[in-house]
C-alpha cells in the first residue's frame, strides 16, 4: 500500500511542480526576459559540456562497485549501459533509467545481490556526500539560523552514514565472500565526489550566463547551495528527480534581484542544460554504436 501511495504521490506531484514553476516563469517573464537577453550563450554551451562529460565518470561508478563485489564488467560495458538507457531518465517517475541499466546488467551475468549493491551504494552515495558537503557550507555561510542548523544536522547525518552504510552493505546486502573491500568503497566515494564537484560547476557555468541573476555569493556558497539542495530534493521521494523541491529550497537559500519565484524558474532552466547534454550524450552514442 505504501509503494502505491508514493508512486501515486509522484504522478501528481510532478505536474504539480511544472505548473508552479512555469507560474513562477510567467509572474517573473520581464525580469527573465531581461536576463535571457542578455544571457552569455557560451557560458551555457560550457554548462552543458561539462555535464555531458560527467556521463564518463557514472560508468566507472558502476566498474568499481561490481567489479569489487566480484562481477566482470567493462568502462565500455557499463557506458554502454548507461549511454543507451539516458531516455529513460525522463519517464514519469524518475527510476526507469536505473531500472534499465539494472536489466541490462543482470543480463550480462551480475547477480543480484551484487546489483542491490550498486543500486544501494550509487543513490546513497549521491545523497551523503552532497548533503554532507553542501550541509557544512551552508551551514558555515548562514551560522545557527533555522536553515543552517537543518543544514548542519544534515551534514552530520551524511558525514556518519558513510561508515555505516559499508557495514550494512557487508552484513546485509553481500555477505557470504564477495564483501565490498574498504579501498574499493572509498574509491566509490572519491569517484562520487568528483561527480558532484562536476555537477556544481556546471550549475556555476550555468549561472555565471545570467550574471544579474544571483546577489553577491561567492562560487563555494553557491556549490553549496546547489548541492545542498540537491540532496534535499533526492530525499523527497514524492518528488521526481527532486523537480520543484529543488528549485524551492535553493531559491529559499540565495537571494536573488530577480525575486524568489523568478529564481526558481531561473534554476529549472539548468534542467534543460541537463537535458541537452543527455541527449547529445545519448545521440552520440547511438552514432558511435552504428558506425562499429
């Protein structure tokens, strides 16, 4: 019942989120029509690029974590696997490009308990490190007001869950001996990390288009805040791909010219730099699968 209620949950929350964003949009249409005008295409070109190269480093993700619970899987099999599986991503509920890639790796000989790691670690991963990180910067930028505190709780739960989500991997999920060694998990983190450090510039890149856009924030406090709120919408489950609750609570933590609705609608915009860079990531793939 639960499940159902969370998938039914997600189908009415996203155009939910779409239609206060693009309200968001249409109440702050002069302000980011002005912004967009004068908006430096290269900026977001970069943006897009550095996103686009990220898809690297995911399948290597997946190279370290099954490999060390004892599967065999390439870089070029599992960026395969990615690649091919990005559309997915944009089916409503926002798991089906993890369940395809799960699919696809089942089929190449990985077991199941090898896969409930990866699946475990890569989510949990994402959600630790950027509150972990995001938490501690936020938290060091606005002191012990309501948000910074909420931030810091969150830091501290990030920090500690990552000795004991290696316990529960090796206890619960692998057992037996194929256990997941602790080089190979703090490779995961350091992997994962470099990930979330991409992805924060990539969200500067896209910022620094629309220079007029934020008050006077410092690249590290912004990363932050991206970062931070990043993780908040990836915990709210009801909330796919964190649409809308990530918009709301970075708009909420950086105060902007343009107001707090017409920065939420600014920062969805980076969903269509994601976007592009999927799917030019994705068309490149399906021509580079063609040719060989």
């Amino acid at each position: 019942m639960n499940g159902k209620i969370v998938k039914a949950l997600k189908l009415l929350f996203t155009p939910v989120a779409f239609a206060f964003l693009l309200y968001f949009a249409w109440r702050s249409r002069s302000d980011l029509a002005s912004l967009i005008s004068n908006a430096s295409l290269l900026y977001v070109a970069l943006a897009a690029a550095v996103w686009g190269a990220l898809h690297i480093l995911s399948p290597l993700f997946a190279v370290i974590v099954l490999n060390a619970c004892g599967a065999d899987i390439s870089w070029r099999q599992a960026f395969a696997t990615h690649a091919a599986r990005l559309p997915a991503r944009y089916l409503p509920g926002g798991i089906w490009h993890t369940v395809g890639r799960v699919m696809d790796y089942r089929a190449q000989g990985v077991d199941a308990r090898q896969l409930s790691t990866f699946v475990l670690l890569e989510n949990a991963l994402a959600a630790a490190i950027t509150l972990a990180i995001g938490g501690a910067i936020v938290f060091a930028t606005r002191g012990s007001d309501t948000l910074g505190m909420i931030a810091a709780l969150a830091s501290v739960a990030g920090v500690v869950g990552l000795p004991v989500l290696l316990v529960v991997i090796n206890a619960r999920v692998l057992g037996g001996e194929n256990r997941l060694a602790v080089a190979a998990y703090l490779r995961s983190i350091a992997l994962v990390l470099v990930f979330w450090v991409g992805a924060a510039a990539a969200f500067l890149l896209y910022l620094n288009a629309f220079p007029d856009s934020t008050g006077p924030y410092s690249s590290i406090e912004m990363a932050g805040i991206y970062l931070f709120s990043w993780g908040v919408g990836f915990l709210a489950i009801f909330a796919p791909q964190g649409i809308g609750v990530f918009e709301l609570v970075a708009s909420e933590l950086m105060a902007s010219p343009i107001g707090f609705m017409g920065l939420a609608a600014l920062i969805a915009g980076f969903r269509v730099v994601v976007l592009i860079a999927d799917i030019a990531v994705w068309l490149i793939f399906q021509a580079m699968s063609r040719r060989d």
